[in-house]
C-alpha cells in the first residue's frame, strides 16, 4: 500500500499460494512451512519448441516476468494461421504449451515447416517447427 507492506491472508490450494487482492500494487511471494514460493523470471525469455522437429507433440516453453495477455499462434508456411493455443492473460512464471499436431477443427496437421510466433511483454517472437511422420 502507500503506508508500506501489508501482509495478506493466504491459503494452498491445487498446488499454489493463493491470496485475496482487491486492489493494484507489488506482490511478493512468501514462505510457509513445508512451502516454497515459484520463483518468478527475471525477464521475457522464449525457451523455444522441444523437440524440433517433431511428431506427436511439441512442447513451447518461455517466461513472463509479469502477468500479462499472451498469444501463442501456429502459422502454416503460406502465413495461414493453423491453430491458435493461447490468446489469455498468464501469470508471471514459467509457462510451457503442448502443440499436438491439431489445427482449429482438431484434423492432423501434414508433415511439413510451420512457424510458432509468441506475442507477450510487448515482444514477438517466431521459431521454426519441423513436423515429421
């Protein structure tokens, strides 16, 4: 608050801290026994898709040092958008995407060179994604 730090109740639930907040400000995780907070990234970093290439699934890995919209997007090599996995607000951590090899309609997508471009934290970033059978 303006006056300083304020500590608020907080419970465990589904494997995270949670708190009530009913208004803006700087948070910051506490301990409680048996309990570590998740350490929260330092900066927007894309960890890229693994494995590349692929064939079942993809796994796309980044970090966001503040909470945030993110849109993650699979693009085919003419540009079309395949399938878009996320387009929400994420919390600050680190977050990882499964890309199963579905377009919009939930149809196999074909071998071939598709491009996933990751919006958030006012950055764009784009990789190449190899698709085998």
């Amino acid at each position: 608050t303006v006056n300083g730090w304020e500590q608020l109740n907080s419970y465990y639930q589904n494997g995270r801290m949670c708190a009530l907040v009913s208004e803006g400000g700087n948070f910051v995780y506490g301990e409680s026994p048996g309990i570590s907070s998740p350490e929260i990234p330092a900066e927007f970093s894309f960890g890229g898709t693994y494995p590349n290439p692929f064939n079942a699934e993809a796994a796309i890995r980044f970090s966001l040092p503040s909470a945030g919209r993110v849109n993650v997007t699979i693009y085919d090599m003419s540009g079309r958008a395949v399938r878009t996995l996320n387009d929400t607000e994420m919390r600050a951590a680190e977050h990882t995407l499964m890309w199963d090899g579905l377009d919009e309609t939930g149809n196999a997508v074909g071998a071939g060179v598709y491009f996933c471009r990751l919006q958030a934290c006012g950055e764009t970033v784009t990789q190449k994604m190899l698709r085998i059978e």
